[in-house]
C-alpha cells in the first residue's frame, strides 16, 4: 500500500517507457510491481553516512540543514565514483533493479577532529574503501563522510570502532 498526505494518486495504464502499471501521483510516477513479479534482489551493499553530533548540539544546527550535509557527501560520493562496480552494483543490481534496495546507515562522530580521524584511517586502510569528506562552503567546516556501497569489511568497522562512530540518533 501506497500511503501519502494530501496526495492525489490515479492508477496509470502502464508507464511509458517500461510499460509496467504505475500509480500516478501530483509527485510523479511510481513503479508499481504486478504480482507475478519477483522483489528485486539485496546486494549485500551498505552505504555509510557519517555526520558530526556537534554541529547539533554544541552549534545549534538546525536539523534540516544537518540533513542536507549527509546528502550532500552521499551524493558527492557516488558521482565522483559512479564508475566503481560496487556503485554500478547499488544501483543496478543483478536483476536491474538495486535501486529499489538501496541501504544507507548514518552513523554520528562527536566532533571534527573524529571525523577527520576516520578520515585518516580510510586513508590507511587496505584494501581502500572510497570516501569523500563534505567540507560546507563557503564557511570551510568538515560535516560530513560518506562512503562508496560495500560490504563492511572488518577493517572499515574497527577504523569506524576507533574514531568513535554510533549509530546516528
């Protein structure tokens, strides 16, 4: 079920392009799954998202805006590596359809000299697992690491473990 808020939604014939029925939406056009269809398969793929806790609590930041750094080092992230396989393999998948089981954890770091240390620890890590550091402009501040889809290897999770990543919350 399709749940949305002062949506006004109309079942569509078939999408144009796919020819699969899609649900039509004041937002645009959902994808709409027959029964005989299998659900897309799991990658096994994870994307961290890592974003500094003081920017809330001791900067007063705003959530919205805090929001937007973790898409902003996301985003980064995967178009400064859109031709890594384990990028190529988040979105497509082995049936063509990885978008649809996209996995993002957020994790928090207390501060940016944590943030930069986890960066530093990536740096040194074997094999590398790529990132990219969002660094807000023009004000020059560090808020944010994502890294590239992977399987989370045990050297990304004591590199995460050592420079002091939770569970965002």
């Amino acid at each position: 079920m399709i749940r949305s808020c002062r949506t006004r939604t109309t079942l569509g014939r078939s999408h144009p392009d796919l020819g699969a029925p899609f649900l039509h939406t004041r937002h645009g056009a959902r994808l709409l799954m027959s029964a005989s269809q299998d659900p897309p398969k799991p990658t096994g793929l994870v994307m961290q998202i890592i974003l500094r806790r003081d920017l809330l609590t001791e900067l007063k930041w705003p959530v919205g805006p805090l929001l937007a750094q973790s898409a902003h080092a996301s985003t980064a992230v995967l178009h400064l590596h859109r031709d890594h396989p384990d990028v190529q393999r988040y979105f497509h998948g082995e049936d063509g359809r990885g978008w649809e089981v996209m996995r993002k954890v957020t994790y928090e770091v207390p501060n940016e000299e944590a943030l930069r240390s986890l960066a530093t620890k990536l740096d040194e890590m074997a094999p590398k697992i790529p990132y990219h550091l969002w660094i807000e402009q023009p004000e020059n501040v560090p808020t944010a690491l994502a890294l590239v889809p992977n399987k989370r290897p045990k050297a990304l999770k004591k590199a995460m473990d050592e420079a002091g990543c939770q569970l965002f919350r």
